[in-house]
C-alpha cells in the first residue's frame, strides 16, 4: 500500500478553510421540487428595511477562494429575492481580500455607509478583526466562518462547526445505548478541535472516553492503529469515532483499523466529517455501517437545484451559508421589534429557516444546525435518523 496524506503541520486557519471548502456534497439521485425557506414567514404590517454590507474575498489571490465569494454573493442575492414585499434589504458588496487589514477597512466603510448588519467575512482571524472594530457602532457581524473561537459579543457564526456536529452524533451515539468511545484522530488543528468538541459531548453524555492520535505518516499511523486496537479489546470500546476526513487519514483509517481487530461487527464506527464526500470509500470495512451527520438532503439538493437554474453551475458547498446570512436578516425583521437586528432578534430560539434547514444560535454566537444521521449501506448513503424540522426539544 502506498500511503499518501498532505502535509498540513502547523497550517494555519485560512489553510484549513481552504482545504476544507474543496469537499463537495454527493448529488441526490433525484431532486426535489425548489423550496423558499421564507416563503412563510408570516410577514405583515409596514415596510421593514436594513442595509446588509456582505463582506467576501472577491480578490484573493486563490481561485478556489474567489469562488466561494462569487458563489456566496450569488447565493446572497437569490435569498433577498425571497424575502417578501414588505421587507426591504439593501445588499452591499465589498471586497476583503481575503486579508485582516483589507476588512476591517471594508467594514469601516460599510458602516460609515449605513450598513446594518455584515454578512461575512470567510476566515475566522478576519472575522474576529471585523468584529472588533464595528462593535462601537453597534453591529453584528454574521461570519461565514465555522470557528466558535471567534463566536461571542457582537460576532456570529454560520459555519457548522465541530461541536454542531459532535453533539448531534454523539447524542445519537447514546441513544443506541453507546456507552465506551474511543476518539482516533490526525495530531493537526483541525483534527485537535475536532477531538476536543468530540471529547466535550461525550462527558455531556456520559459515555466514557479515551483518545488515540497520530502524525501525518504512515509510521505514527500504523502506530496509532495498533494502539487504539489494544485499546478497543482490553476496554469493550463500542464506538470508535474518527475525526479525519476523505481527503485525510479516514480511508487509511477505515480499512487498517478493522484489519488490527477493531471489528465493525461489534465496534460502531462513527466520523464527523462528511463520509458521503467521496464515494470510492464506500467500500472499505470501517465505512459500511458507519454512522456521520449531514444535512437534510432534500432541502440541500433543491438549494442546489435552484441555485444551478439560476446561475448556471452548481453552487460551491459554502454558498448555502450567505443564503443563510440573508434569511435570518429577513426574518428577523419580519418579526418586527423595536431592534431586529440586534442580539434578541439574532438568538430567538425558535431560529431561522435556512438553505439546508432550520438554524439558530445562542446568545454566546454559536450555532446549531438541524442534522441528520447517515450511514452507508450497500455502497449507498442511507438516512436513519432524519433531521429535526424545528428546534422543539432539539438541541442546547
């Protein structure tokens, strides 16, 4: 076996979100018919108006990035064409470049422009600066970000963020009566944030849990293996929970593993990354039965659907965030209130209606999504515990 991960020591949190916004969703084999999220947001009464000052890297240096700002602008607009006849939003664009320096400026001026609320920025250390500097004049900052570090005062996140999605698994993992986990993850950022909101929801929960981790080589990996074998068998482990993605150590993971003794017939294996990202996995021992969280399927592939019809190209993955950004604008001021726009408008707890299904955040700026549980089955991804439709008994 040849054993190939990218180097990615030491890099920092734009490279990850870089890396990380390539994973497309696998396309439904048919889709449904195009829904608004805020087709029935009850909107009544006079004109309600805000100006949105959306904050993306149009000129990056990164095609990949210039993307996701186009596709985000794009996904932008489609949702303000949604929001009804007496709620009026005034998009503005303005270019980061992908840089601090370049958005604080930008945001400086969107305010000194009458902006409302920001929409943006992408990468999370931009986020934080932004932040910063609109909070004298009292807006909020909806960053496309999915770094809870930079959540909290006037800065939200709308990126599904690790604890979104450890809590969601590791809540069903309990469910099914889980009672030992075993965390096996990469020894990088992304992987160490993600093995410690994993750690976090299983104290919540009550199952027990120990960790193995492991350097990007085939070394410190097969090392690792046979550690976290040792571990399963003198422990009765039932869950082993793998931070690493498709494009990481997950294939690696998912056939050495059940090789070393860690059997998928009595060990659930379970990952918070996307499993159906790549298909040509489905196969290995450790993917069939696993379990994973993704979004309602549905409601994802007619957001697709109908961004495709409306530009052309199928929308990058973070597109469905800007959509989001603008819903939650619209439907804050369609609530009405003296300040829509402010920290009680934002974390209302019913939430917002967004691209891929219902969102909300709490009072500290972090987010929960409504998702659901996967697993593959016959070389097939298979929805076994479907996304709550509302936020009634969902969630903290």
């Amino acid at each position: 076996m040849v054993f190939r991960i990218l180097s990615s020591a030491g890099r920092t949190s734009k490279a990850i979100a870089a890396s990380a916004v390539l994973l497309f969703t696998a396309a439904c084999d048919e889709l449904p018919q195009v829904e608004n999220p805020l087709a029935t947001l009850g909107i009544g009464g006079g004109s309600k108006t805000a100006q949105v000052a959306l904050l993306v890297p149009k000129g990056s240096s990164t095609a990949g990035v210039r993307t996701i700002a186009q596709n985000a602008e794009n996904a932008a607009r489609m949702a303000i064409a949604d929001a009804g006849e007496n709620v009026s939003i005034e998009l503005k664009v303005y270019d980061t470049q992908g840089t601090e320096a370049q958005s604080v400026a930008v945001a400086t001026q969107a305010v000194a422009e009458g902006a409302d609320i920001i929409i943006g920025p992408l990468f999370a250390d931009n986020a934080v600066a932004v932040g910063r500097a609109v909070a004298p004049a009292g807006i909020n900052v909806l960053t496309l970000s999915n770094n809870t570090r930079v959540a909290g005062g006037n800065v939200y996140v709308l990126g599904n963020t690790f604890e979104n999605t450890a809590n969601r698994l590791v809540s069903f993992a309990a469910s099914q009566g889980k009672k030992r986990a075993l965390v096996v993850h990469a020894n990088d950022t992304a992987e160490q944030q993600a093995k410690a909101a994993v750690e976090a929801a299983l104290a919540r929960a009550g199952i027990s849990a120990a960790s193995e981790g492991f350097d990007l080589n085939q070394q410190s990996l097969q090392a690792a293996v046979n550690r976290a074998a040792g571990r399963s068998s003198a422990n009765g482990i039932d869950v082993v929970i793998l931070t690493s993605s498709p494009a990481g150590g997950l294939p690696f993971l998912a056939q050495l593993l059940p090789e070393a003794g860690v059997n998928p017939s009595t060990v659930q294996y379970a990952g918070t990354t996307r499993w159906d990202a790549a298909p040509q996995g489905f196969a290995l021992p450790g993917i069939q039965g696993g379990w994973f969280a993704l979004p309602n399927q549905a409601r994802d592939a007619a957001f697709r659907n109908r961004y495709s019809s409306t530009y052309g190209q199928a929308p990058h993955q973070l597109a469905s965030l800007a959509f989001d950004g603008v819903a939650a604008v619209a439907a804050s001021l369609a609530a009405g209130g003296r300040q829509p726009l402010s920290g009680a408008g934002l974390t209302r707890s019913r939430g917002f209606e967004g691209a891929t299904g219902p969102f909300r955040w709490d009072a500290n700026g972090r987010i929960t999504r409504s998702l659901a549980i996967a697993t593959i089955r016959g070389n097939q991804v298979v929805v076994i515990d479907a996304a709550p439709a509302g936020f009634g008994g969902f969630g903290s």
